[in-house]
C-alpha cells in the first residue's frame, strides 16, 4: 500500500514525465480505480464486479480502447454511490469520457482533472460538489465537447476568453449552482454549441449576446441577475438571428427591463418555449407572434406589458400555456381560443382586461388551469366553462361578473374553484365534484339555501360563501366534510340552529358571524361564534303528547317574551358595533369594502417606486385611490400590507385592527379602512388603509440621506415633535379604557404629515392593559419590540406595561437631540444626570448647534399649525436659550429612561414638563 502511494506521489509531482513513469506500470490505473472503490460508499453494491484479481477494462462502467489498454470512459451514473473524486484520476490519461452524475458525490472537484487532456465528456450534475470549479479546467480541457455540472453547490466565474477555451464544446450546463460574475460575449466563439443552460446561479450584469450559433437548440439564462435596457434587448435578440435550429428560449427571472424589440419575429420559427416571464419588461407584446407555429409554451407573466393582448396569438396550434398574468394588459380579451385544442393552462389574470368571457374557451377542450381572475371583466360566465372536464382550476374573482352559475355541474378534475368579488346571483349550484378542494364564492349576491349537496364534496378543505343572501339553515350534511379546516358562511341571512359535529366542533375554523339567526346550543358555540342560544333546547323525541301541546305554548310565550329581550340585545349590541365601527369609517367616495384588486391599482402593483417602507410584518406603499367615479377625483393613503409568510403577521393584522378601531387622536395615524381578502393566487391578502404622511417618518428626517437638502429639523420643531408623541402616549395610556401600551415606539414609528405634525403609528405589538389583575396570559409580552428602544425589564420577562412605553419615550426624546442611534457607543456608555451637562455641548446634535450659531435667524421657523412663527437666535441670549431648552429635554429624557421602572416619569409628567420648556422658549 505504502509503495503505491509512493508512486502515485511521484506521478503527481512529476505530472509532465508520467507518461514515462507510470504507462509501463499496467497496473497503476487498476490501483486508482480500487482505492477510489475503497473509499466509496456504495450501497447497491454496483461496482463488486471490481476485484483485484480480474482486469480492470472488463469492470463495471469502466471502458478501454483495448481489453488491457489505458482505460477511456468511466460512466457511474445513478448509482447512489457517495464519496469525493480523488486527485489522482488526473492520471487515467487517456480518459475521454468520465461521467458520475446523479449520486451523491461530495467535495470539491480536484484541479488534477484539468490533466485530463483527451476529456471530451465530463458529466458530474446532479450531486453535492462544493467550491469554485478549478480554473485549470477552463485553461487545459480544450477538447471538451459536453459539460454539465448542473444541480451542485459549485461557485466560481467563467472566464472571459471562455469561447477559445472550449472551440468544441456543444453543451454547456451549468443550471442550479452558485455561479457567478458576468456571462462573458466569447461564449459565442464555442461556435458548436447546441445547449447552454445557465438558469438558476447568480450571474449579473448585461444579458450576454450569442451571435452566430447556428446550431443553438436550447437557451436558458432564468433566474440570474441579468440586467437589460431597450436597445441590448435589441440586441440580445438580433444576436440570435441565425441560430435557427433555437428551440427554447427562457430569460425569466431576471432583472430584464425596457421593451422587447419586434425584431422578437427574427427568432427561429422553430422556436417552442418563448419565456421572459418576471422581469421587469414593459411595452406591448411584440408584433408578428403568429410566425412561431411551433409554440407550445408562451410565458410573458409577471411583466409590465401594456397594450392589448394580440390577436395573432390565436393561429398557434401547438399552445399548451398562455401565460400573461400580473400585467397592464387591457382592452377586450380578442376571440383566440378557436385553434387552441391542446391548450392546458391559461392565465390572463391580474391585468386590466374588460369585456365579456368568450364561450369559445370551451373549445379548448384539454383546458386544466382557466385563470382570469382580477381584471374588468363583466357578463355572464359561459356555460361551456363548466363543461372542460379536465379543468382543475378555475379563478374568476375580482371581476364584475354577473348573472347566475349553471344550476348544477360534474367537472371530474376540478380542485379549486374561484368566483369571489364579482356580482354573481341565483342559487349556489349543485356541484358534483369528488375532488374539489376549494371553493369559494365570497362576496357575491348568491341568494336561496345552502344545498345539503355540498356536503358531498367530500375532499372539501376550504368553503367560503360569507357575504352574500343565502339564507335558510346550515346543512347538517356539511358535518361530514372530515378533510375541512375552514369554513366561512359569515354575513349571509342563515337561520336555526348550528350543527354540532365534524367541522363544527372545532370552531375556531368556523366563521358565521353576521347571520343573526343562528343558534347555538352550548355556551361555547354561543361565545365563540358570536350566535345566540337556542331557545328551545336540544330536540328530543317523546311520545307523550300532552306534555308536548302544554310545553309548546309554553314554550311559545317564552320564546317570543325572549325572542324580544334577544331582540333589544342584539340592536344594543349592533348599535354599539355601529358605533365603534365609525372610527375607521371609509373616506367620501371610497368604496367601502376596498378590495385587493383596488389595492393593486392604487399602488401601481405594488411597484417599488410606491413602497415607502419595510418594517415588522410588512411593507407600506403609497396608494393613489380613486374617489370618484364619474370625475378624475384622487386622493393619496398609505397602505401597510402584511407580509402573511410571517406567522405572527395575521396576528399583528387583527391587534392592529383592534387597537385603532378604538382609539382617535389627532396624533395618532388614522386608520381610513382594513382590506382582508385573497390575492390573485388565492392566498390571503391583508392591508391596511391609512392617512399618508408626506413627510416620512421621524427617523428619515434625523438621519437624512441628503444632508443638503436643507431639510434638517429645527429647534422648536422637534420640540413640537416630542409634545405630539407625548401627547399621543398620554392619551393611549391615560385616557383609553383599558389603557393600550405601544410596546413599539421608536423614530420610524412616527410619522409626519404635511404640517410636521407628529403622528405614531404602528400598533402591530399593542397590548390592551387588563384591569383584572388576574388575567395574566392577556399580557405576557413575547420580547420584541425593536433593540435599543425596549425596556430592560422586559428582557427579564416583565409583562408589558405604560413605564416600558415611558422607557422607549425616553430614548426616542434623547435619540432627537442627539441625533445617535441607541445602539451608538455613547448610549452604551450610560448617560446620567451628572455627567451630561458637562458634556452638552459634546454630545448634542452638532448640526443643531451649528444651525443655530451661524445662523442669524429664522431658528425656530415653524410651520407647526397654531403656534405663532419666526423666533431670532442671533444674540447671546437666544443662543444660552436655545442651551438650556436642549438640556431641560435632555433632562426629561433621562428621567423616562431611569433603570427602574417605578423611577420613570409617566408620560403625563413628561407631556405636562414638555409644555413648560416650550413655554419657555417662546418667551410666554
Ligand atoms: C499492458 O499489458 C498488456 C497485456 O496485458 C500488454 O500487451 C501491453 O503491452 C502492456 N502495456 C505496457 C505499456 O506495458
Ligand atoms: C450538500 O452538502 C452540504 C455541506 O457540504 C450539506 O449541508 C447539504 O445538506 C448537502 N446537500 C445534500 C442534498 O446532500
Ligand atoms: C476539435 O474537434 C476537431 C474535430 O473533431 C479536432 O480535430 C480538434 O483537435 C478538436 N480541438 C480540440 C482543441 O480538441
Ligand atoms: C451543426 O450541425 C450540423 C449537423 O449536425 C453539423 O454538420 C454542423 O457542422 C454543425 N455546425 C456547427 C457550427 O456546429
Ligand atoms: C448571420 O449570418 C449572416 C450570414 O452568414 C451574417 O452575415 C450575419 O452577420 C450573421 N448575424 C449574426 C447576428 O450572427
Ligand atoms: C434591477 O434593475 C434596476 C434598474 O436597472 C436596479 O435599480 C435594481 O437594483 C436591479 N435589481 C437587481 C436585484 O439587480
Ligand atoms: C386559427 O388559425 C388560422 C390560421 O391557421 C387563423 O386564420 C384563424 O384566425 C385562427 N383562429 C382563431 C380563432 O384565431
């Protein structure tokens, strides 16, 4: 063993004599292969035809050019074998082909295989390599014909000169790894190339031209970062110009903008998959698409294209997907579906698309996903529609469809059926459908009684029929759907009683709320789903009559005496409901219910140049909403979407929802409605929409990106500033009932509008103070809250509480003069009282001191409604002023921020000391 590591050592240092060295030793190749079984792991035992004592060429998946000659291929693939490549395979010289594909290979690839100057296959996709791909493969392997690394873990850059160091490579795969760099232009040089296939790695830079390659079949650069304008999509499709024989084009998921040229047409038309799909492409959808006849795949989804959807699409024969979705595409969808016989998926949802559904969609008989969800559309829905007996999902929601459903339907592969938001009428049919999964019809005026049918869809998991005018009772057959998790028949006319089993006893995926005619028969199905208690008591078969006759009238002068005092309760209550329901009452001409497809429109589809800002659960974007209909009527909101991937994100919805339900004050971002609805996907989608604050928050303008822009905050104005905060936090915690602790303020939680006015928002982890004592679970606080504004006694478990809202107070006060982040050194070194004086000066917002020592006037300029204008800090006098105003602040602050929480001021205190040092600086 000792002696063969020894020779193999010397080959290896003497990589340019080993032809000398090693050729004579027969057996050199034989001992690689073996110690390279010996370290294998190899479960199907599917290399034990390699054994010392027969000859390596008669070896499973082994190859030489003669029995006994130097071996040529090793082909292992599929075999669950796992292992590393040793080094020393750089010296089965004469291998042509060494392909390991599909097992479970693990490390780097050994820069010794860039010896292997005769390889022409190297096939390692589909295991674990890790590390950079060694150069020296680039450098040396200049006979490579095939390559494909795809599916590892590899990382590396291909090298400029890429296309003079393969002249004969055809396939180049390098999908699913960590690539990276620029896609170099001389990868045209490998004027073979047949395949290149790039997807899924983390390449940037411009979308790299391919002039030439006649023979490209296949050419995929998804999911990169890959950037592009007008005029290098131009050009990237000009450089494809001669590869006739392209196939597959993908550059979706990239960062491609611009249009896309109509020289889109010079592409083969031989062309069968067309996808570039999300990116950011814009313009209409290019000219002269019926040449591709052999298209089977068109995926232009989640772009920005404008314009109508062109009719030319409907002489491609071959089409199985038409993907369009989550465009602007508007105007009426043209009749196109005649030739369509082979499609399978067809979405044109979320776009701006009107008119009516064509019938003619009934002609694509193989039709499995009809997705036109979120658009204008109005009419009836075609019966033919219900008659593809391959659909498996259908959305139509969000449109204004009217008219009826067919009143019963057998569609044998239907899972997910869609209709919510539209203004649909008539009976819920009977629908016979063993597989449906989903079905929802929320929000519609679907009117008569819940068919008992329905609870023989047994795959049933989701049922959503709230808002609408069903009416009559529940079925009971509905406590046989054993697979449903939610149910929602929430605001429709229902009456009698709640059934008891299946579904309905775990009631917290049961929503009936706002069917006032329902009955519960246990105080927990009276609590939980806000029904009343049913009058008359579980039904119980008796065979006396007498009893009966007298219990009845009995039972009918209470019932009615009741029926009335249930009748007081319920219009108490619902006045009560009204009542508190007006804080967040919509704005004049907003519709009330706001939908996610208003949402959309608003904010531009959510665009970037529209989001405002991250925080916890979400993001927020400015919305221009339209308010009326009939003139161009806009006004400007916010709206906070929650990230719902985040569990505690629906959580943080409803705390939201809640708190500021109950709560108005002029420093308190006001609430003008919720959106609780399903995105295009069918997944739920939650928003809130507020007042826009113009101005940001308050920390954008402590930390200005620009400095110059001249928009530092004066004196007064941040003193105006604290005065609102405290004012708003006065408010939460001493005059709400029960008192509301914020648990979250900090400088991005508080907002300004057009007026400086200071507003706080963000209520995401507000806690309602319980007044009894021991409901302690109400209160625990989960630690969150945001690093350097959390209270240290939350750390160690206190509950929630007025004084840890004080503490956060305190630092966002001394955080405004000093214009540091909590996290800076200086708060970690400790501020207290005996030291900050002295260091006032040091420690202070220099830009404060500097604005109000150089400048001779105009200090305290303010545009804070109410309060009189310009005070002049030229002299002296002004300036110890404009001192000792900062340091009274700073003063407060400290006392908010005291370790114990009983030494902290309260926020009436601090409000009521803020006032004072106001008064002080306006002279009063
Ligand atoms: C290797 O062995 C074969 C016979 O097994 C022989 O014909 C051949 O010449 C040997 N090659 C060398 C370089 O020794
Ligand atoms: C690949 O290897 C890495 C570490 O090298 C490991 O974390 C990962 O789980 C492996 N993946 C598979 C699919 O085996
Ligand atoms: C490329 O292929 C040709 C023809 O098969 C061959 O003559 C040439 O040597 C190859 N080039 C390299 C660098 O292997
Ligand atoms: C393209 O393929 C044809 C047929 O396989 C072949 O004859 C021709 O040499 C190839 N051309 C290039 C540039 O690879
Ligand atoms: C296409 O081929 C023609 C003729 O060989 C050549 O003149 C032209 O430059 C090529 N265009 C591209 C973009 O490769
Ligand atoms: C995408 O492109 C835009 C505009 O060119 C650029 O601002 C943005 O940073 C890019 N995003 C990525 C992820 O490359
Ligand atoms: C079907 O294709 C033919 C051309 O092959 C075209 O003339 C016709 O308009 C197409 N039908 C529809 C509905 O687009």
């Amino acid at each position: 063993m000792i002696r063969v590591h020894h020779i193999l050592l010397l080959c290896f240092l003497l990589d340019n004599f080993h032809f000398i060295i090693c050729n004579n030793n027969n057996n050199t190749e034989r001992d690689i292969l073996l110690s390279f079984k010996l370290q294998l792991t190899d479960p199907n035992n599917a290399l034990s035809s390699w054994r010392q004592d027969s000859n390596h060429c008669t070896w499973y998946g082994v190859n030489c050019s003669k029995l006994g000659e130097r071996v040529q291929s090793l082909t292992l693939s599929g075999l669950s074998l796992s292992g590393e490549i040793p080094s020393t395979f750089g010296n089965l010289f004469s291998l042509k082909n060494l392909s390991l594909a599909r097992n479970k290979f693990v490390g780097e690839i050994p820069t010794e295989l860039g010896n292997l100057h005769n390889l022409s296959r190297l096939q390692l996709s589909e295991n674990n390599f890790t590390g950079r791909f060694p150069t020296s493969i680039f450098f040396y392997l200049s006979s490579l014909v095939f390559l494909s690394l795809t599916k590892n873990n590899l990382s590396g850059e291909l090298p400029q000169n890429f296309g003079h160091a393969f002249p004969n490579l055809t396939t180049l795969a390098l999908a699913t790894n960590r690539f990276e760099g620029v896609i170099p232009n001389s990868i045209s040089n490998s004027s073979h190339l047949q395949i290149i296939d790039l997807a899924n790695n983390r390449f940037h830079g411009p979308i790299p031209l391919f002039n030439n390659l006649k023979n490209l079949t296949h050419l995929t650069l998804g999911n990169n970062f890959l950037t592009s304008t007008t005029l290098l999509n131009l050009k990237f499709f000009d450089s494809l110009r001669n590869s006739t024989q392209l196939q597959i084009l993908m550059v979706n998921d990239n960062n491609l903008t611009g249009d896309l040229p109509n020289s889109v047409a010079y592409l083969s038309g031989n062309l069968q998959q067309f996808c570039v799909s999300n990116n950011q492409l814009n313009g209409s959808i290019p000219k002269g698409m019926d040449k591709f006849q052999n298209l089977i795949s068109f995926s232009f989804e989640q772009n920005y294209f404008t314009g109508e959807l062109p009719l030319e699409l409907g002489s491609l024969k071959k089409l199985e997907q038409l993907l369009i979705y989550q465009n602007r595409l508007s105007g009426e969808i043209p009749d196109i579906f005649g030739n369509f016989t082979n499609l399978y998926m067809l979405s044109l949802g979320n776009n701006q698309f009107s008119g009516r559904i064509h019938a003619s969609i009934g002609k694509c008989k193989r039709l499995s996903l009809l997705d036109l969800e979120m658009n204008k559309l109005v009419g009836v829905i075609p019966k033919e529609i219900f008659q593809l007996s391959g659909l498996t999902t259908l959305y139509l929601h969000g449109n204004s469809l009217n008219g009826s459903l067919p009143p019963e339907f057998k569609m044998e592969q239907l899972q997910t059926m869609i209709v919510s938001d539209n203004k649909l009428s008539g009976n819920i049919p009977k629908i016979e459908v063993n597989v449906l999964k989903i079905l929802k019809m929320a929000r519609n005026k679907f009117s008569g009684s819940i068919p008992n049918s329905l609870g023989d869809l047994a795959s049933l998991v989701t049922l959503d029929l709230s808002s609408n005018n069903l009416t009559g009772p529940i079925p009971e057959s509905l406590e046989k759907l054993e697979y449903m998790v939610r149910l929602n028949l929430s605001f429709n006319k229902l009456e009698g009683e709640v059934p008891m089993k299946g579904v309905f006893m775990n009631l917290s995926q049961v929503d009936l709320q706002g069917n006032n005619r329902l009955c519960g028969f246990t105080n927990q199905v009276v609590h939980k789903l806000g029904v009343t208690l049913c009058v008359a008591g579980k039904k119980e078969k008796r065979n006396i009559l007498l009893p009966i006759i007298l219990g009845v009238i009995g039972a009918i002068v209470l019932f009615v005496s009741m029926l009335y005092l249930l009748w007081l309760l319920i219009s108490l209550k619902k006045h009560e409901e009204e009542k508190r329901s007006l804080s967040s009452t919509p704005l004049k001409g907003l519709p009330q219910n706001i939908s996610y497809g208003d949402i959309r429109l608003a904010t531009d589809n959510f665009s970037a140049t529209n989001l405002v800002g991250k925080g916890g659960f979400g993001s927020v974007y400015k919305g221009v909403f339209n308010t009326s209909n009939y003139e161009s009527q806009t006004t400007i909101l916010a709206v906070k979407v929650l990230d719902l991937q985040q569990r505690k994100a629906t959580q943080s919805f409803s705390v939201e929802c809640e708190a500021l339900k109950n709560v108005r004050h002029r420093n308190l971002v006001k609430v003008i409605t919720s959106c609780s609805s399903t995105d295009y996907k069918g997944d739920d989608f939650k928003a809130l929409v507020m007042q826009f604050m113009p101005n940001g928050n308050l920390e954008m303008n402590l930390y200005p990106e620009d400095i110059e822009s001249g928009s530092l905050l004066t004196l007064l104005q941040r003193l105006n500033i604290a005065i609102d905060v405290a004012s708003a936090m006065d408010y939460l915690h001493h005059d709400c009932d029960p008192p509301i602790v914020h648990c979250d303020l900090k400088p991005a939680n508080v907002l300004l509008d057009e007026d400086m006015v200071a507003h706080v928002a963000d209520f995401g982890l507000a806690r309602f103070l319980s007044q009894n004592p021991s409901e302690k679970h109400s209160i625990t606080l989960e630690l969150k809250g945001s690093i350097g504004y959390i209270a240290p006694e939350y750390g160690l478990g206190y509950k929630a509480s007025t004084s840890g809202d004080v503490y956060s107070f305190g630092i966002l006060l001394l955080e405004m003069f000093i214009a540091k982040k909590p996290t800076d050194e200086m708060f970690k070194e400790g501020l207290n009282m005996n030291n900050f004086e002295k260091k006032l000066l040091n420690i202070v917002d220099q830009r404060l001191i500097n604005h109000y020592e150089y400048s001779t006037q105009n200090f305290g300029s303010d545009s804070h409604s109410g309060e009189s204008g310009n005070i002049s800090y030229s002299d002296g006098s002004n300036t110890y002023k404009a001192e000792e105003c900062i340091a009274s602040a700073m003063r407060i602050g400290l006392s908010c921020v005291a370790h114990h929480p009983k030494d902290r001021l309260t926020m009436r205190e601090a409000l009521s000391k803020l006032h004072v040092i106001k008064q002080f600086i306006l002279g009063l």
